[in-house]
C-alpha cells in the first residue's frame, strides 16, 4: 500500500511542477483555451503510462514538451484548425494575406538565394587570392572594415581598395543584376 501512496505522491510532484510550464508551451502552439486542460492531461496520461516516473529532471521535461507537442497536433487536426478557403474574392484575397503573414519567406527565393550563394562561392574560388580573403571576408561572413583591417593586419584604406575591386570582378563575374 505505501508503494501505491509513494507513487501517487511522485505523479502529483510531477504534475506540479510541470503542469504550468505544459500549459504556456501548449497556448503557444495555438491550442484553443477550451482545450488546453485536456491537451496538459492527456500529455501526462501518456507519460504516466510509458515512461519512468525516476528520470533526471531535464529527461522528463523534454518527454513531456515532446508528448505535449504530439498531443498539440492532434488536438489541432482533431478540431479542424484550419480553415476552409472561401470562393467568395474578397474572403479570398483575406486568407491569402492571413496565410503570406504566416510566411517568413518565400520558398523560391530561398531557392534562388541558394543558387546566387554557390554561384558566388564557386566565383571566389578563382579570384586572386587577397580578393578571394576580401569577398569571404566582407561579403559573405559580414564582417566589418576595421574588423578585417584587424583580422588581417593591413590600413583601412587597403581593405576598401581591396573590398571594391573584389565588387567589380564578382560584378563583372555575375553580370549587371548582380547587386553587393
């Protein structure tokens, strides 16, 4: 009988002192508020069945975020989250601008990001070997004038001679879209 009450006394700690922390995670994750309960008690239903009431704190806590994020989703398919797409124009032309604030970026610019990226690269890597320091140095790592001139030990007025003919190979390189 102890074991019993040992056990039922380790469950309440456990739910205790995560139980706020599962509700904030699940709100963020846009489970509606008439939900949320029951998405944080299924969460730990689902832990208490299957896994080890002893692991080290930061193994159950990110049992339990993991769980709760499955149980997020669920919920979400379950209740029909998303919504319909209207074929009236203007209910339209709200969920397109609804949905582009949900994008961060634009999949094909990624992609064309990407390509500009090794194409540049591949540039570099014939250019004489001070330009090749300057185009890693100032284009792609971003780094600042003084903390090239310090990184490489040379004047400031150097490193901006340098960083412009490094400009006008990749630009004449690249072509006239070619934008540093």
């Amino acid at each position: 009988m102890s074991i019993h009450k040992d056990e039922n006394m380790l469950l309440q700690s456990i739910y205790g002192e995560y139980q706020g922390l599962l509700r904030r995670i699940a709100k963020t994750l846009h489970v509606p508020d008439m939900e949320l309960d029951d998405v944080v008690q299924e969460t730990f239903i689902a832990y208490f069945e299957n896994y080890s009431l002893t692991w080290t704190e930061t193994r159950k806590k990110s049992m339990l975020i993991k769980i709760l994020k499955s149980k997020s989703i669920d919920c979400l398919r379950k209740n029909g989250h998303y919504e319909k797409v209207s074929l009236n124009q203007e209910d339209a032309a709200n969920e397109v601008a609804l949905l582009a604030s949900y994008v961060i970026t634009d999949p094909l610019d990624m992609i064309l990001e990407e390509e500009a990226v090794l194409m540049i690269t591949s540039e570099i890597s014939n250019m004489r070997e001070e330009w090749k320091e300057m185009a890693v140095l100032y284009f792609l790592k971003q780094l600042t004038i003084p903390e090239i001139c310090e990184l490489l030990g040379i004047p400031g007025t150097v490193c901006r001679s340098r960083i412009y003919r490094t400009r006008v190979c990749l630009k004449r390189i690249l072509g006239p879209s070619f934008d540093t």
